[in-house]
C-alpha cells in the first residue's frame, strides 16, 4: 500500500492511497467464492455457476464491495502510518474496482493543527477582591427569613404595594378583541420582584381587591402566540386577592429554627464563611477565564471548521432558549455563538499542547482525587461515582476536567496576577 499526504491548508489533508493490483485480485477472489457458494443461479448447480456469470448478474455489486472493504482496511492503517487523527468525518473519493490494476482512492479529512510556538509564559489576569461584608451577610439572613416567611393578609384592607402576593384575572385584547387562551384565572404573583410585566405590576400597585386595572404592553415579535406577536396588547385585569409576606424576626429564635445553630451570630458566622468560600471561588474561576482569554489572544491558531461547528451545537440550543425568552435572536447572536465557540475549541486545542509539553499524565491516582473532590460538591457518596465513572464517556470526561485544571494550574504558576 502506498500512502502520499497533501496538505490542503493547516487543518486539512488529502490521502491518495493506492492498495496494490495482487491485494484487489486477492479480494475479488475471496468475494466471488462466497457468492458461488451461496448464489443461486438457474441452468447451475449451487458453487458451480462461472465466474463470467457471476461477473455479469453480480459484478457490480461485489466490485462496489470490495471498495469499500479495501478502504475501511486500509484507510486506518494510513492514518496510523503517517501519525494523524482525524477530527472529521473523512470524505472518500474511491475509483472503480478493476481486477487487474491497483485500487485508488483519496480520503479528505480534517486534523488539528500544528502548534510550533506555543506561547503561555506570563500571562496576564486582575484577580477581584474577595471580601464578605456584613451587608452581605445581612442580605443571606434576609433571604433566609424570606424563605421561612409565611402569607397572610393584611389586618385592615389597603391597596396593593411591592412585596404583595397577588392574585389575579385578566383577559388581553388586540384592537378590541379578546385574545382566545390568552389569559388566565387565579394567577397568583409577587409585586415588585421582576417577574411580571412592568406595566401589569404597576397598573396593579394601589388597587384594592375588587378593583380593575388596564395596562398597555407592546409584545415582542417572538411572543409564542400567534395573535399576539408584535402587537399592541390591553391587558385587562382584576385583583381578586392579596396577601402580605411576614417574615420572621431574625434573632436567636431564628437560627435554632432553621436546626444547626444556637445563636444567631452563629448563623451569621456560618454564612460568611459559605460567602467567603464563594466569592474564593468565583474570584479564582474569573482569574482562570481571564487566562485562557489572553492565551488563546497570543496564539491565534487555524481552527478546523468540524470541531467550531460541534462545538457551536453543543452550546447553540441554551443560549437561544434563553435569547427567545429575551427577544434576541437574530445573526448578531448567531455571530456570538460563533465566536464563542472558536475561542472555546481554540482554547481546547492550546490546553491540550500546553499538557502534552508538559508531559502530563492522568492515572488512576489522579482520577481517585478527582471522584473525591466531585463527591464533596455533589454530596454522592464516592462509591456510587466510582461506578458511575466507569463509563468510558464520562471517565473521559473527568479525564478532561482534571487536565484542563492541571494545565490551568500550570498557566497560573507562570502567570502575571495583579490583585484587583
């Protein structure tokens, strides 16, 4: 078998293999003499039908065949020879299968590319201040109180304020007529916390139960309901019920309350610490993506075009579900998408050099490390992930989590923090 390399561009290569004339005759053989023993053909006893037969009712076929056995054989033995791995679908062009001549095909494909001047020496990051005030620990307690508050309604009757679970009817017109399945019965909603319309909450905020209300919304084109999609919409709503959050006092009560404390300074003390660690952590995950920025920024390396377009997939489904929900597609998101995605593969391809230069290797020490620190972030017990991560796809996931973070270990150690 002769193998001869073309390199089309960094990331693209042509094999042009030819399989030698004795190798085809050797496989046609092969194939003739197992359609003989099985092939039935009238005026021929089975296995005794000539080959010129054969060759007429079943030529075709078997030389398509062959083709395709001769290159499934080889194709791998040429990638090994010439030490390449594909990281595309290869595009065969294979010729015609001809008894007396060597078979010859060419393979297309993708590779990753070379990488000859690696540069990941003081790199750069601002690491932000990691600091818990007791402002922000006053914020967690009141989210906890907020959790533990109980609805109840107001002694004397007033109008709706933020902070008021309401409950409500409405119906929505478009010029004057009501939209079927549009609106709704007994909707329930908190004033004042983001997650309804503006104008619904402040067409509500100072009526009283009983009391109807009209807003004003200009829908946005992506609206899920045909009738409404950027239409002007009169929301038409009564406030059937309110009621008022009462939230606990936060004092020692409290705390023994919630079950693992005595005193509420306790609680607090608890809950910087959690903060403290937090912030340690969102601090460092901000100072390792400033460094895979600024290393993929001093290394624009070619990208091969199937590795960006399966990256883009695995990423394109979230963010558009959320943009739908903003009213933001459009090519600009899909450009953004597509950036995100080459500095995510380029960033790949760098790491990978960077722990091949390294010569860093991940045994099953390292992967008994990494199922321990997964089993305290999941609160699973080890054993479970042990036998979990015997699947080949997800111990070569934890494989790839525990050299991106060996590599950004290493790319922190030669890099240049200054505190933020």
């Amino acid at each position: 078998m002769q193998v001869n390399v073309q390199k089309l561009s960094p990331v693209l290569v042509e094999f042009n293999v030819s399989v030698p004339a004795e190798r085809v005759k050797s496989e046609l053989d092969r194939a003739y003499t197992s359609v003989a023993r099985n092939a039935r053909v009238r005026g021929f006893r089975p296995g005794k039908a000539p080959r010129k037969v054969l060759v007429h009712m079943f030529g075709a076929r078997i030389a398509a065949d062959v083709a395709q056995r001769l290159v499934d054989d080889t194709f791998p033995k040429a990638i090994d020879e010439k030490q390449l791995q594909p990281v595309s679908n290869p595009d065969f062009e294979p010729q015609k299968v001809v008894e007396s001549e060597p078979f010859v095909y060419k393979a297309r494909f993708e590779v990753v590319p070379e990488i000859e001047a690696l540069k990941y020496d003081a790199l750069e990051a601002k690491r932000p201040k990691v600091e818990v005030t007791p402002e922000m620990v006053k914020a967690e307690v009141d989210k906890l109180r907020e959790a533990h508050s109980t609805l109840e309604a107001p002694g004397k009757p007033r109008a709706a304020q933020k902070g008021d679970v309401v409950s409500i009817d409405f119906d929505v017109q478009v010029d004057g007529k009501t939209i079927e399945d549009a609106g709704a019965k007994d909707f329930q909603v908190e004033l004042g916390n983001g997650n309804l319309i503006a104008a619904i909450d402040e067409a509500l905020i100072g009526k009283k139960p009983g009391e109807q209300a009209d807003a004003e919304v200009e829908m946005p084109e992506t609206h899920p309901h045909p009738d409404l999609k950027g239409q002007k919409s009169i929301f038409k709503i009564t406030l059937k019920d309110l009621k008022e959050r009462i939230l606990p006092e936060a004092d020692d009560e409290f705390a023994k309350d919630l079950g693992d404390f005595d005193t509420l300074a306790e609680l607090e003390k608890d809950l910087n610490e959690r903060l403290q660690k937090q912030l340690k952590e969102q601090s460092d995950n901000s100072v390792a993506e400033q460094l895979v920025k600024d290393l993929v920024a001093k290394n624009p390396i070619p990208l091969p075009p199937s590795l960006v377009q399966r990256q883009a997939q695995v990423t394109e489904q979230e963010v558009l579900t959320q943009a739908r929900r903003q009213g933001q597609i459009g090519e600009e998101l899909r450009a953004r998408i597509r950036s995100e995605s080459e500095e995510k593969v380029r960033a790949g391809l760098l790491m990978a050099e960077i722990a091949k230069k390294e010569s860093i290797k991940i045994g099953d020490p390292e992967l008994e490390e990494g199922l321990k620190e997964l089993a305290e972030q999941s609160g699973k017990n080890i054993a479970k992930l042990r036998a979990e991560y015997r699947n080949d796809k997800k111990r070569e996931m934890l494989v790839g989590m525990i050299l991106e973070n060996k590599v950004l270990d290493i790319i922190e150690s030669k890099a240049k923090i200054e505190d933020a």
